[in-house]
C-alpha cells in the first residue's frame, strides 16, 4: 500500500469516527425540545465536515479504479446522497409525526418557525435526494441490469410477480403513512416501548407488559409516535367506489389505497412460487389464490 492510499484509508477511519457521534448529535439537536439552535448549527457543520471527507475518499477511490467521472460522481450521489436522502426523510417523518400529534387536539396547531422550515426543507431534500439516487443508479447500469434480468427469458413471470408484490408493499405504506400524518393519534412514551417490544419479543404477559425471559422492554431516549385506525366494509368500499366519494373524501382514498396495496401484496406473493415453484407449491398456492379470489368476487356481489 503506498502511502497516498494509506492517507485516504486513514483519512476515511477518521471521518467515519467523527461521523457517527456528529450525526448522533445534530439529530438529537434537531428533534430537541426546547430547540438548541447552537447545537444544532456546530453538530451540522461537524457532521457536513466528516460526510464531505468521506465523500472524497469515496471519489478518490473510485477515480483510482479507473472509473469514469461520471461513474464517479455517480459513486459518489449512492453513496453520500443515499445517506442524506434516508437522513432528511428521517427527519421529515419525526416532524411530521409532530405536527400530526399537536393536530390532533388543535386543527389549527403548527410546528414553532424553525421546525416548520426544517420539516419542509427535509421534505424537499428527501425528494431531491431520491431523484439523484435514482439518475445515479441509472448511470452506474444497475437499472439497465435490473431490467435485463427480469424480462430475460425464464424471468419474466417471476419478475412480474416480484414487482407486483413490490408495488402492493409501497402503496400498503403509502397508505398506512398518509393516513396516520392526516388523522393519527399521538402515542405515549409506554405505547411506543410496548409496540416496539411486541416486534422485537413477540410476548405478552397477562398484565399487558411486554415480556422474555422475565425482562421487560425499555426504550431510552426520544421517542415520537401516531396511530390510527379505519375499518370499512365491503358493502361500504363498494358504494363509496360507485358514488366516487373515494376520490373526495381522503380517508377514503387512503383505505382504497392500502386496500390495493394489500392485494397486490397477496396475489404477488402467491404468485412468486406459482411462478418459480414445484409443482405442490404451484397447486397449493394457485388453490389458495383460486379461493381467495371466489371469495372476494362473492362478497362483492353480495355488496
């Protein structure tokens, strides 16, 4: 190893050191109540510092691998833009979840000026980001392999049906979020631990609380949260989809949302091994669609 190359390996360690308690640091400052606006503004600058040296390194690196410029600054956008689009995003959803909460009681509530500006800018940041990732995956050929792949012949039913389910997973989420930013009730600091304790223990005690094993789970530090539920009925989707009041009325845009999305999700998913499958994983799976499918078209005619 010669010694330019040494620099950057050290340099890149560096960074990646200061990094991680500067992203700690400026996240917490971001999403701190009351607003610590000092903080704020010499954790970012630390943390633009360390991620603007680790963006170098990752350019030099790939320029010595005999890259092109615009593969490397096609590198450069996955890599550091990747980052700043789930970092913006992050903080759009937290601020979101806010504004939602503080709604909830006031229609009128807004967030404080500054927040308010940081949720749009982070908003805005998380669009642009996921643009330039997207150009940047486009320029290195990873969407031109994608494609390839999945119409090459052979793949071409399992691809769909991949893509199927893919599509069903995001318009469930699309969904789910827009419903709890629009009418989401704020969660408490043991709703939260108990939610996520159900995920990470899979137990419950008969007292409610969240055990395994005999420990109990604990979430330290900031902790920001909304729920919201719906139910509809068939007969109640199907006269609103036949009056259009689906397309007036937001909650119910949202529940024919998630409704699409978790259909697309089942008949994608049955029909990834009825595709790839054996043969007994072909007819169970295509008899279960079969059926779930009679069941629906009968209660929608009953509707």
């Amino acid at each position: 190893m010669d010694s330019a190359t040494l620099t950057l390996v050290l340099t890149l360690a560096v960074a990646s050191i200061v990094m991680v308690p500067a992203m700690v640091q400026f996240t917490t400052a971001a999403i701190a109540i009351p607003a610590r606006p000092a903080a704020f503004k010499v954790w970012g600058l630390i943390y633009l510092a360390a991620w603007s040296a680790i963006g170098f390194v990752m350019f030099q690196f790939a320029m010595l691998s005999n890259a092109t410029l615009p593969q490397a600054v096609a590198l450069l956008t996955l890599g550091v833009g990747g980052w700043a689009t789930f970092q913006a995003s992050w903080l759009w959803l937290w601020l979101s979840l806010e504004l939602s909460n503080l709604r909830a009681g006031n229609d009128t509530a807004t967030l404080p000026p500054a927040r308010e500006k940081l949720c749009r800018r982070s908003g805005q940041l998380a669009v642009v980001g996921l643009i330039a990732v997207a150009l940047a995956a486009i320029e290195l050929g990873y969407v031109r392999k994608l494609v390839e792949t999945m119409i090459a012949p052979g793949h071409r039913a399992i691809a769909a049906t991949i893509l199927v389910t893919a599509i069903g997973a995001f318009l469930l989420l699309f969904g789910g979020m827009r419903m709890v930013l629009r009418r989401g009730e704020p969660m408490t600091h043991a709703e939260i631990e108990e939610d996520i304790g159900r995920v990470k223990l899979g137990l419950q005690s008969r007292s409610g609380d969240l055990r395994f094993g005999g420990v109990k789970y604990r979430h330290f530090g900031p902790a920001k949260g909304a729920s919201a539920q719906q139910e509809l009925s068939i007969t109640e989707m199907t006269k609103a989809w036949r009056s259009g009041e689906w397309r007036r009325n937001p909650n119910l845009f949202n529940a024919f949302i998630m409704t699409a999305g978790g259909l697309m999700m089942i008949y994608g998913g049955f029909g990834i091994p009825i595709a790839a499958g054996p043969l007994w994983t072909k007819v169970l799976c295509g008899g279960l669609l079969a059926f779930v499918t009679f069941k629906l078209i009968a209660a929608l005619r009953r509707a």
